[in-house]
C-alpha cells in the first residue's frame, strides 16, 4: 500500500501524531497532508514540520470535501466524534481505510458490513482511552487465558492528571484534555458495573461518593470513581461470566469530594439557563442555597453540604473562587452553571508554560489458575515532554500513527468496523510504543485456594 495519509483535525491531541506522521515523511517517504477548518491554525501547528502539507477544509457532516478524501490510501480522524460516521460513510465508499480515536457508535457498527464487502478497515478506539487500555488489558487475559487461567475479576482505571512537580493546586489537577468533557463528566446515563455478581447502578449525585483507593508505586495514592457503561465491555473482553467487571476514571485523593460538593451545589448542571447581567460568583452560589438572611454565604454552603469549615473541601472551593464579588466574566446574557464553571476552571486550572501532564493507567485482574487464585496488577505511568507536547497527546496521537503505519506496512489483515482488541493489532502496536517509552510495568500476588 501507499503512504498517502491524511489526518483531518490537528487539535489538542494531535500534537505528538503529527510529529509521528513527519518522521514518516522524512524517513519512510510518506505522503502526509494535515486538515483543518482554519488556515491560520494549521500554518502555527505545523510550522516545525514543512514536509506536511496543509489544507484548510471545512469538514462539515454536511458539505465534506469528498473528492480530496479520495487521494489518500489511510485516513485518521480526529474529528468530534459525532462526524467520524459521516468519514466513514465516504471512506467506506472510495475503499480508503479510516482510523479514529473515539468509541465505536451505533451509527459506526452499523457500517460493519459494508466495510467487509469493500475490503476497508474501519478502526475505532484506537487512541488511549478507548485504545491502550483495550490493547493491555487484552494482552494482558490473553496470556492468563492460554496457561488455562480463570479470570474472576476486571478492574481498570485510568486518568490524565498533572505530573507531580507541577501540582500546585489543592485540586491536584489541571485541564489536559477537554474542559466541557470534564465538568460534565457522569451526566446521563448512570454508572453501571458488576461487583462479586451483583450489577451496581450508580446516578450522578452519588458518583462521586462511591470511589475506589489506588495505589500507584512510585506516584503514590489515589482514587476513581466508575466510568458511565462498564457492563458494555464484558462481550468485547470476552468476560460474560465473569463476576467483577469495573472500569473507572482516575483522580488524585481528595479531588472526587470536592468536586462532590460543586454537584451537589447544581454548578454542574447544564440544563438549566441562568441570567449573567451583574451575576457575581459569589451570587451565582447563593443562588443554589436555601434563604436565609441570618447566615453568610459560606455559612450556608457548610450547613448544606454538611462540612466543617477548615475541610478539604471548602479549601477547594474558596481557592476556585466561588465566594468572590467578582462578575462572572459570561459571554452571553444566558448560560448553563455548567458552562459558567467551565469559564472559571479554565482559568483556574489551565496548564501554565513548561508544566507537564500525567497519564496514569492500571489494570487489576484476579484470576484462578492451578489451584490458586492469582492476581496481576499492570501499570502505566507517562509524563508531558519539556517541548510542551502533552502525555495526554503522546497516548491518543501515537497509537493512531502506529495503526496507520501498520496498515500501510500491509500488517493488517483485519476489514470491517474494529477496536484493538486482536493480537494482530495489539501484539505490534504496544511493542512499538514501547520505543516511545510507553510501557507497563506488572506485578503479581498468589495465594491458595
């Protein structure tokens, strides 16, 4: 196959993929083009690489340019997730191959078919989370499954945090990666998993109530609460009978029973529309509080969110600001509490120049295997470079560009609408992140029946 590739969206993520895809040029004779909607955006991004060609497309589900989608043999999306079918749509119509970071959505399975019947592989999750953590985690049963092991329980975290010498906040956390993603993090469709048998369900106002301590050597403590469907997981992993299945997001100690108090508050609501004019933060809080003109603002939040006054938690909200005169700097006359928040933490809790992000991944797997009931813990611990390109870049980017090298090696055979969870892509892709320093780190425990 040709190395035509074109990656369409050179945003946040896309940072460490567009060096890959440059290396390519350079070393491989890729042909490499870089799309985005703005011109100006493109020519900054890709100022250090000028063997990328660039062009600026509107990538509309609407008005896609599908005539310049034909020249190229792989296609890599970074797209919102909901346009990846309208790509794929295309790609599976001009037989070009389609990779993407994001689930795989109904609209997406539904193309399964026709991918087979034109020869293409539509492969999906393939970033760091969905991706990595599908890859190891696979590798990882597969192995335990050929020595004859029994899997009994699935546990698997993973977050993207600051590295350690950057946190300087009593959050322990900054924004390394979309900023509405995080503060509407939960809503909808409630938590589901499966604990020793039993299914758990869990809604949004107690989410982040029900946390589970971490431990990672060398980085020290912390906790996840459960991610929004992992019941979904079980057919894919193969684990319909297994009695534990949990997959969850990772956070520093400490940072779920802050954030517990701004839902519990309704600052993460994002149905509701508020009026801006004169809106203080200060006044934005009252507004969530029961009357009473007896007691101070922060008084009342202490009363309603039942904690003492020097907590953690209010240490927390004091920092962001939330008890200030100041106007809320709102760019409409109406807006959600969600995206009010949203404006704060993004000054709040911005990357400053030179910090470095964290990416922090473990899986926890128990298993019975010759009479013993086993257990193996695999970690992933990655940090941001000094050059400003992120982790959280590095672990969504490179694994896109090692798909697109392997297909363009011809060392893919699978077609259809895929996630990584075959030997024939996992097998490859973890050995080559390995020589970009992305690697697990396992340990494991026996005791006897």
């Amino acid at each position: 196959m040709k190395g035509k590739v074109l990656l369409i969206g050179a945003g946040r993520s896309a940072a460490a993929l567009i060096r890959f895809l440059a290396e390519k040029v350079r070393t491989a004779h890729w042909q490499v083009t870089v799309s985005d909607v703005s011109k100006d955006f493109l020519d900054k991004q890709l100022a250090p690489y000028p063997e990328l060609q660039a062009e600026a497309l509107d990538w509309n589900p609407h008005k896609m340019p599908e005539r310049f989608l034909m020249s190229f043999d792989v296609i890599i999306s970074l797209l919102p997730p909901h346009m990846h079918f309208y790509v794929a749509e295309l790609c599976v119509k001009h037989r070009k191959h389609l990779i993407t970071a994001s689930y795989i959505s109904p609209e997406m399975a539904a193309l399964h078919q026709a991918a087979l019947d034109a020869g293409v592989l539509l492969l999906n999750e393939m970033g760091l989370d969905p991706g990595i953590d599908h890859m190891s985690a696979m590798q990882m049963m597969d192995a335990i499954r050929k020595e004859g092991g029994r899997i009994t329980a699935f546990r698997s975290y993973t977050g993207g945090l600051i590295a350690p010498a950057y946190d300087n906040n009593p959050w322990h956390y900054k924004f390394t990666w979309n900023p509405r993603n995080v503060v509407l993090a939960g809503q909808g469709t409630p938590a589901m998993y499966r604990e020793q048998g039993d299914y758990k369900y869990v809604p949004y106002h107690q989410l982040f109530k029900r946390v589970q301590p971490i431990h990672i050597d060398g980085y020290g403590e912390f906790e996840a609460y459960p991610n929004r469907d992992s019941l979904h997981y079980m057919p894919l992993y193969g684990l319909q009978d297994v009695a534990t299945m949990l997959r969850g997001t990772i956070r520093r100690r400490g940072f779920c029973s802050a954030w517990n108090c701004l839902v519990q508050l309704g600052l993460t609501n994002d149905a509701l529309l508020i009026e801006t004019k004169n809106l203080t933060w200060r006044a934005l809080v009252n507004a969530f509080l029961p009357y009473d003109p007896q007691l101070s603002v922060e008084e009342k939040v202490l009363r309603y969110l039942q904690i003492p006054a020097g907590s953690h938690e209010m240490h927390c909200l004091q920092w962001l600001g939330l008890f200030e005169e100041e106007p809320v700097p709102a760019p409409s006359a109406q807006m959600t509490p969600a995206a009010l928040l949203q404006l704060l933490l993004e000054q709040k809790w911005a990357l400053q120049a030179g910090d470095r992000d964290m990416i922090v991944m473990q899986h926890d797997i128990e298993f019975e295997l010759n009479g013993k009931r086993q257990r193996e813990v695999s970690e992933l611990v990655v940090e941001g470079e000094a050059n400003g390109i992120t982790a959280m870049a590095k672990t969504v980017g490179l694994p896109l560009g090692i798909a697109a090298e392997l297909l363009i090696e011809g060392n893919l055979s699978l077609r259809g609408v895929q996630a990584p969870v075959h030997a024939e892509i996992y097998e490859p892709a973890l050995k080559r992140l390995q020589s970009y320093g992305i690697h697990f780190k396992q340990k494991k425990e026996t005791t006897a029946l």
